[in-house]
C-alpha cells in the first residue's frame, strides 16, 4: 500500500523554526520526487518545495526561498522540510504529495493543478503566531 505519514506540525512564535518530516512506503522512493504542499483556511493549496529522490534537485516557491530547506534521507525513505523564519502568513496545513519528478515539480510550480496528484499523507498543522 503506497503510504506518506507527515509528521512535526506544531505551534511556534513568527521567527521560529519547525522541521517537518514526510515518510514513504509502499513504492520505489529512489524512482519518485516528493512534494511539499500547505493549504490555509479558505484558500487553495498551493505549492512549497519538491525534491527528486534520484538526483537530489529541489525547487522552492519564491515565497519560502531563503527559509526553507528540503532534504531526503534515501535510506529512511523520508524527506524533510526545514522551515526557518516563519512567518503568520506560513499558518496552514501542511502535505506531502508523491508522484514522477517531473509531475510534481509541474505542480509544486503552479503549472498543474494539485488535483492531479494522487497520492498524498493526511496533512501536517502549522501554526505561525505574531
């Protein structure tokens, strides 16, 4: 069964830190790229990061770039995000999405809509106080 468990929400002061960790099962990790995702209160889901499991290639939203940090643990089948700076505005529920390298860089991007995504962990709450 393909599964992603997040894990490390929490609530923390603005100019806090959180890490957030996203673990894998039931695939081939070496052969995905995972995503990060967040979605607050009425607004749609957007975006945040991607790794590629294979070559280690990242991308960032403009509006996390500097902050944050994604990195994967191969052995572990997991993948981190490291959050720094945080900021009100960075309160939402965060997931993590699985899919092809270029799929999920696609919609982590804003190219593709999240819903063609198909697999994803049942979400992470960051809570971001001023």
């Amino acid at each position: 069964e393909v599964q992603l468990v997040e894990s490390g929400g929490g609530l923390v002061q603005a100019g806090g830190s959180l890490r957030l960790s996203c673990a894998a099962s039931g695939f081939t990790f070496d052969d995905y790229a995972i995503g990060w995702f967040r979605q607050a209160p009425g607004k749609e889901r957007e975006g945040v990061s991607c790794i590629s499991s294979s070559d280690g290639s990242t991308y960032y939203a403009d509006s996390v770039k500097g902050r944050f940090t994604i990195s994967s643990d191969n052995a572990k089948n997991t993948v981190y995000l490291q959050m720094n700076s945080l900021k009100p505005e960075d309160t939402a529920v965060y997931y993590c999405a699985a899919d092809t390298p270029l799929s999920i860089r696609t919609v982590v991007a804003g190219t593709l809509s999240y819903r063609y995504l198909e697999v994803w962990g049942q979400g992470t709450l960051v809570t971001v106080s001023s």
